[in-house]
C-alpha cells in the first residue's frame, strides 16, 4: 500500500522554492467506466450493469475500447502516480460537489444541497476557498473552465434555439466571480454547461467575450499560457473542464475523432474526453520543458458520476448514475500525480474529494483551517490508516439522469437536434428527501419522505444487487445513529425546501 516517502505535516509556509506548483483538473460527468486506468479490475458482465439510452447504443466491447484509447496522457499521470480506487463526491450533482471540493466541507455545512441552491444563492462569502488560501501565501491562482459556484445572472438572446445553452449569457455576481473569491485570472463560465462552439456565456473576469474555437481547446491553452506566465512564481491552476456534459450535439474537431465503434454519437463523446487528453498532454509537455513536473502536483477527478445519456462502460460495476445515491453517482475516477513526493500506487482506502484541499494546502506548507471535513491524505498513504471511518451525503435525490428517464432523454435528443418541435416534458429534478452512508462494508440509503431503507454489503455486492436491510437490523441502527449525530451540524438550505431539510435533519436516531 506504500505509495509515498514519509513526510511531515506542514505547519506552516515552505521555502518558495521548494511548494509544489498545483493544478486540479475537474472534468465533468464522467464515469468511472469511462477510462482506462479502472476498467482492467472489473470483469466485463460488472463494466456493463446499466444499459444506456438508445443514442448511444454500440457494441459493449467496442465501447470499453474506445475508453482505453481516448486518455492515454491521464494513463501515464496514473502508472506514475496514485490511482484512487475508492475516491467518492460528496454530492451526485455538480454544483454541490465543486462546492465542497473548492472548501473542504460537506457543502451541507453551509446550505448547499442542490443546483439551485448555487444558481440562485451561491456559496456564501463567508466560506473559505482553496484559492484564497493559496492566493494568500503567495502563489499565482487561476481558475478556467466551468466554476458553477456563484448567483448567476442571466440575458437573454434575440434569437432563441432548441439548445437552451445557447439562449442567453449567464454570469454570476461580481462578488462571487472567481477573481473574488481568491483567483488573480478567471477565464470560463458560470453556468452548469455551456455551448463547444460559440459560447455566449464565456467570461474574463466580469467582462463576457467571444469564444474563438472549441471551448475545451481554449481552456487548455489558457492554462499554458499562465503556467508560461508564471515564471519561477509557484502557481495554482483550477482547470474545470465541461466536457464530457452536454450538450454534444456539435462534434469534436476532427483531429480528436479517432474512434470506430459503429455510433458517431459514441464515438464523439469519447473524442470530448480524448480532447480533455490531448490538453493534459499539452499541460504536462510544459511543465517538462519548464523542469516543472516533479514539483507540481496534479489532481485529475469528476465532478460525479455519469448520467444515462452516455455510452458504456459508463459507471462501470457500479449501479445508478450522476444524481443518485448509489455508487454510479458517487464514486469517481480520481488520481494524484507528483513525482517528487508520491510513488506510484494503487490506494484502496476510501477517500474523498474534500480531501483535495488539504493535501493541497499541507503539501505548500499552509496551516489547514480547523473547519474542514476533508483530510490531508499523504499520511495515510504510507500506513495502514484510513482517512474517513465514514462518508455521508444528504440532500435530494434526483433522477433526472438515471434510467428511469430514458425516455425524456430521446425526447430531448429529438428535440435539441430538430427533428421535432415537440419539446420534452421535463421529469421532477428535485427529488426526495435522501440520505446515505458509508462505513466499514456498508452502504446504508434512506428516502425519508418514502420511507424506504436500503441496506448493502459493498464490499462483497459492488453493484449493490442484494438489498440487505431485513438481515442486518443492528447494522441499520448503528448506521442511522451515525447519520443522525452527523446531520445535527447542517446548514439550514439556502434556496432548496424547508420541509425537505427538516426531513433530514429531522432522521430518528434509536
């Protein structure tokens, strides 16, 4: 399990020259399926548990190969570094996860448990992000990409389209723009996705500006220019990725279609991701050329688990997709690189992405804030501790993107694409009430508006297939005091139900 040397826990700022540079690549929805470095653990009957939508339907194994030939720059930061084998989000749902993974909170600390909860409030100005802090001991901070984080604003467009990306510029308030919130350049959008080609809703800074080109491509060399920029200055770069989310109507460039699974839909989406490598690539040949790579740190992980409209191998071994409490939503690919500090490794223990923080922190030598939940991770990678005796998510399950919407989905297909004029009926994105847990071998998830307890032994029943719950009444018990004393400490919502809330915190302990 040894994955790297002994070091000692940073208490306070490193010499200049010896703090990693920092880079945190975030893609967005893409399951753990999805790339190669997961696929070879699981036996296929397990890669292939839930069935996708018809518009992406092909041949399984032409699909798995695809996935293992579109990220072979994220295949080397893996063999070289440590590859995460249980690496979870604290929320299925974008925005609440890239809230917590910006604080090092469970994003219900301070009222977040839904989308709309960063559309219409964002996260409050008085948490503490990841770039302030870093911004603070001296290091150059960028952020580019999707950031999903602040009260949006929206206008609209004179011309209206099918593809409601393309509708309107959404902005976020000047207070909760990056460049307040602890980042010295911005370069992105605000929204939960944004169009590949022509986006109305790119900004720097305050200041909204013409897309020139494929938006993946113009994140990446945003990045490389900073990193050039940076000069011997330690820098910080958040690289929020939109790919692989929709919309993917438009395809890739040519030069990133290198796929033959018999659907161009597949093939396409896994030219989005295999655009996402090249970009590594690019990243990781600067930081070669710069003598930089040993000393930079870079986290790659997604935001949560794939939706339905998606090709195989999806969510791998795992059952259910992006919004659901189950592992497809919740369990992601996640891997560290930094050759100077950490050997490569598979790590088994369960960590999450609250953790990303405080290694960042602690490895540029920053005292952590006492508040957070995540945990410095390069202690436990040497030894045989764990970092988190139990994970907890809680807020509304949505099932927008699961499988009991595949027919919204070809609705939307039909629709977006212009084949009809009818548009879909949109299912409830808000969901119930939900909670779930992980300790030991279990997994432990309860609707509390239904009622309805599920209990599931993970560690022998990955895809969660045999529910447990009637067995093992004391695990149950146990669990749900667990939760209770948790969700004591959570925040009152900020935009999403009252009612709903009280139902969580409101779960009885026994």
């Amino acid at each position: 399990m040894g994955a790297i040397c002994a070091l000692a826990v940073a208490g306070s700022i490193a010499d200049m020259e010896e703090r990693p540079n920092i880079i945190v690549v975030l893609v967005d929805d893409q399951g753990f399926g999805q790339l190669p470095i997961y696929s070879d653990d699981y036996p296929d009957e397990m890669l292939f548990l839930t069935k996708n939508t018809k518009r992406y339907g092909c041949d399984e194994q032409k699909a798995k190969a695809a996935a293992n030939k579109a990220m072979p720059n994220l295949q080397r930061l893996a063999s070289n570094g440590v590859t995460f084998m249980n690496a979870h989000v604290t929320s299925p749902v974008c925005g609440p996860s890239r809230a917590a993974l910006m604080t090092g909170r469970y994003q219900q600390r301070f009222g977040i448990y839904d989308n709309c909860d960063l559309a219409k409030a964002g996260v409050p100005l008085s948490e503490t992000m990841l770039p302030e802090l870093l911004q603070k001991a001296g290091y150059r901070t960028a952020m580019i990409g999707k950031w999903h984080l602040g009260k949006t604003t929206r206008k609209p467009l004179p011309v209206q389209t099918n593809d409601y990306h393309k509708n309107a510029t959404v902005g976020c308030i000047p207070e909760h723009n990056p460049i307040n919130r602890g980042f010295d350049r911005y370069f992105g959008f605000n929204s939960s996705g944004t169009s590949y080609y022509d986006s109305p809703s790119l900004f720097r800074g305050v200041e909204n500006v013409r897309a020139e080109g494929y938006v993946t491509d113009e994140f990446t060399d945003d990045a490389v220019r900073f990193i050039e920029e940076s000069g011997d200055d330690p820098f910080f770069v958040y690289l929020a990725y939109s790919a692989p989310h929709i919309p993917l109507e438009a395809p890739a460039p040519e030069k990133y279609q290198r796929f033959d699974t018999g659907n161009r839909e597949v093939d396409n989406y896994y030219a989005t991701l295999a655009a996402v490598d090249d970009g590594l690539g690019k990243i990781i040949a600067t930081l070669e050329q710069r003598g930089q790579l040993d000393n930079t740190l870079i986290f790659y992980l997604s935001d949560n688990g794939a939706v339905i409209d998606s090709p195989p191998p999806m969510n791998g071994p795992f059952r259910g997709n992006k919004g659901n409490f189950h592992l497809g939503g919740m369990q992601v690919p996640m891997v560290a690189h930094w050759p100077a500090k950490l050997a490569p490794a598979k790590y088994e223990p369960r960590v999450a992405s609250i953790d990303v923080m405080p290694t960042a922190l602690a490895a540029a030598g920053i005292e952590l804030p006492a508040n957070i939940d995540g945990v410095d991770l390069r202690p436990h990678l040497d030894s045989d501790s764990k970092p988190h005796e139990a994970i907890f998510w809680a807020g509304p399950e949505i099932m927008h993107w699961s499988e009991d919407n595949k027919e919204f989905w070809r609705d939307y297909w039909e629709y977006v694409t212009e084949r009809t004029d009818a548009a879909p009926s949109s299912p409830d994105k808000a969901g119930d009430a939900s909670w779930a847990m992980m300790k030991g071998p279990w997994l432990l998830r309860c609707n509390e508006v239904t009622g309805t307890t599920e209990l599931f032994n993970i560690q022998n029943d990955v895809g969660e297939q045999t529910e447990v719950a009637a067995r093992h009444p004391e695990v149950v018990k146990s669990l749900r005091n667990d939760y209770k004393r948790w969700a004591s400490n959570l925040g009152k919502p900020l935009v999403w139900s009252m009612d709903e809330y009280k139902r969580l915190v409101g779960s009885r302990a026994e």
